[in-house]
C-alpha cells in the first residue's frame, strides 16, 4: 500500500467528515421507516396501559372508600345513578351503590358493584363490596390485549355502625366478559 501525499490526505478527510454522499442520503429516511413503528408502538402502549393502569386505581380507591363510608353508616341519600339488574334494593342499598360509583369516578353505566353482608347485619360482622369495570384500548393498538377485560376491586372491612338493610346479597348485572365468581 502506498502512503497517502497530504493533499489527498485532507481531501479524504473532507469527504468523510463533510455533506453525505449520494449513496448515503437515503439511509437516513430507511433508518427512520424502521424506528418509527416501534416509537409509535411504545408511544401507544404508554397511552393504553397508563390509562388503564389509572383505571385500576380508581376502581380500587373507590371501592375502598365506599366500603370504608359503609361500615360507618355515612351512604349518604344519593339513589339516582344507573343501577342494573339490582331490583328491589333498600334506598340504603342503592345509596351505597351510587356512592361508591360516585367515588370510584368513572363511567356509572359501565361500572358494576356487588355487595355481600351477613343476614344479622350487626356491628362485627363483614362487609364486602366488589367492583368492576371495563377496560379498552384508547389508541386501537392494543385493544386484542385490552379490549373485553375487567378491572376488579374487593374490599372486606368490619361494620362498625349498621344502616344497611334489605337482601345480604346485592349484585348488579356484570358487563359482558365479567361476573362474579371472583367475589367471595
């Protein structure tokens, strides 16, 4: 191999250190193609699952804090939110519903509540309240992952002043894809 002279040394180096070449303007815009879709992807998935991850929080907080205003006997009068398939409830019962609907902070029709109490219903015994509530994709993308699940919450406190009265099991009717078979 021959040495280099030095004026084809710096016009070797100009041309590696300066404008691309033909050949190269187009890998740019290639490596581009190729990123995007896996930015946009972890874009979505950021946006799908953060809300549902919101989701999941609300439905836990509210039920708890429904459950928790419950065994206090602090349910409030608030009877008019969309209960479903809950016939012949105490307004004690759908007040408590509502209420914890109300907490919960999300859509009242796509959110069920169960409630479970021993029959004496005296201070001691447990209370459950169990929630539910749908999930979906916002951006589409994730929807085969998301789309038809449920988010589900269980609280089981002890009561400490009674005003509940009717049946000692109240459920609503579950969203299709849900039921209560996971309430105990």
């Amino acid at each position: 191999m021959e040495p280099i002279e030095s004026s084809e040394r710096s016009s070797y180096q100009s041309v590696r250190s300066g404008p691309r070449r033909k050949e190269d303007r187009g890998a740019a815009l290639i490596e581009f193609a190729l990123v995007v879709h896996l930015l946009m992807a972890l874009l979505m998935g950021m946006v799908d699952f953060g809300i549902s991850f919101t989701h999941f929080n609300s439905v836990r907080h509210g039920t708890r804090e429904g459950t928790r205003r419950a065994v206090v006997a602090e349910v409030g009068s608030y009877t008019t939110c969309p209960i479903l398939g809950g016939a012949g409830l105490s307004a004690e019962t759908k007040a408590l519903i509502c209420l914890t609907k109300d907490k919960i902070g999300l859509d009242e029709t796509d959110t069920r509540v169960s409630i479970a109490f021993d029959v004496s219903y005296t201070e001691g015994d447990a209370l459950i309240i169990c929630t539910q509530y749908p999930l979906d994709s916002i951006t589409g993308m994730y929807g085969f992952m998301l789309n038809g699940r449920m988010v589900h919450a269980q609280v089981d406190m002890r009561v400490e002043r009674t005003s509940l009265g009717g049946s000692p099991v109240t459920l609503e009717s579950f969203q299709e894809g849900g039921g209560w078979a996971w309430c105990s």
